[in-house]
C-alpha cells in the first residue's frame, strides 16, 4: 500500500498558522505577510466559501508559501482543494471515506485524532504525523506526553488551544513535530489588510519556535 503521510515536511516553519479567509483578495498578501515573517506554510481551512479561491490564489502567485487545505472533512472535498493547488491537507478527524479518497489521489494528508484508539488505527493505514485536535480538550501536554511512551513512532502537530503562552512547551515533546493556531492571523488584522501586524506574530511565533 503507498501512505499519504508524510513524516519530514517539506516546510520549515513548526507553526502552522490555521486560517479562515473570507475575502480572496486577502490571500496572496497575507502569504508574503507570513513569509515576510519567517513562516512558509499555511493551513487554509474550509471554513469559507472564499478557502478554495484563497488557496489557489496562494499556489498560484507565491509558489515558495507550503499552502495546505484544513477542515477536509468530506471524500469530495479532496479532489476539491487537489484542484485549487493545495500540496497537502489535514482534518479535525478521519472517516474512511476521506482516508480513501486521500490515498486514491496520493494526497499528503494529517489525519486528526483524540483518542489512543484513534492513533492506532491510522498508524495502521501507514500514517506516523497525525493532528491533535482540539488538543487543549484532548489533554494537551499531558496527552501528548502519555501517548508518547506506547506509541512512540507516531508525531503529532497539535492545533486547538495553542497559543503563544503554551506554543513553546508543546513544540519542546519530542513527539510534535509542530503546532498549529489562528491566534497568528487575527480576523480583524485580516478584515483591515494589517499585514504588518501579521509579520510581527509571525516573528513573535518563530522565535518563540526556536527558544530551547
């Protein structure tokens, strides 16, 4: 079987900004903003009916910015954020409709989990980089560091509840490979073009990400 997982990104940043776009227009300055910042990766989620728009807008004019597609939570959206340009996708969870249909378009895909039970069945399927989700309901640290002694083989990029009052203590686990927030790219910063705010969290995110 080929896994759609993929356990080295190819983007350097170990935050992932999570991101609700509701106007298109707001998406190619908002990647320069974020790359401007020292984060090359964005997880445009489907919670909009501009992301699919946004996200090919993003693959389009800032090939450099990793422009992933979140909330897939339906088989079809897959094909859906493939054709927009996506390079990768995550989910909140995984049914196995969308497993299938990640596998069948060799889609590099995060599939979310909660539950032990839950890493071990897509740890099955070939995956070792999962999302926690939400991560802060899921037992946060605590969670991550129980997980980490039976299913050592398996990462995880928690997203729900970081923040960058915590960002630091999750990315220092050995298993998180990286985490994931929307504090980065505030819907008023958005609404009102202040990419200049938005490079300034990234910054803030990055050395926050770097700090031992």
């Amino acid at each position: 079987m080929t896994t759609t997982c993929f356990t080295r990104p190819a983007f350097k940043s170990r935050v992932v900004p999570v991101i609700v776009i509701k106007d298109p227009a707001h998406a190619v300055p908002l990647a320069h903003a974020l790359l401007e910042g020292g984060i090359d990766v964005m997880e445009i989620t489907l919670r909009s009916g501009a992301a699919l728009q946004a996200i090919e807008a993003v693959a389009r004019a800032v090939p450099e910015m990793h422009t992933g597609a979140g909330t897939v939570t339906r088989a079809a959206e897959v094909q859906q954020v493939i054709d927009a340009g996506a390079g990768f996708a995550l989910s909140p969870g995984c049914t196995d409709g969308v497993f299938e249909a990640v596998r069948s378009a060799r889609l590099p895909f995060i599939p979310g989990v909660m539950t032990p039970g839950e890493v071990m069945r897509w740890r099955d399927e070939g995956f070792s980089l999962m999302k926690l989700f939400p991560a802060l309901q899921a037992g946060g640290l605590g969670m991550l560091q129980a997980l980490g002694a039976p299913l050592p083989d398996v990462r995880f990029c928690p997203t729900g509840g970081v923040s960058p009052a915590n960002l630091r203590d999750f990315l220092r686990l050995p298993n998180v490979a990286m985490a994931g927030g929307s504090w980065l790219t505030p819907a008023d910063a958005l609404a009102n073009g202040d990419w200049t705010r938005i490079t300034a969290l990234a910054r803030e995110a990055i050395e926050l990400s770097n700090k031992p």
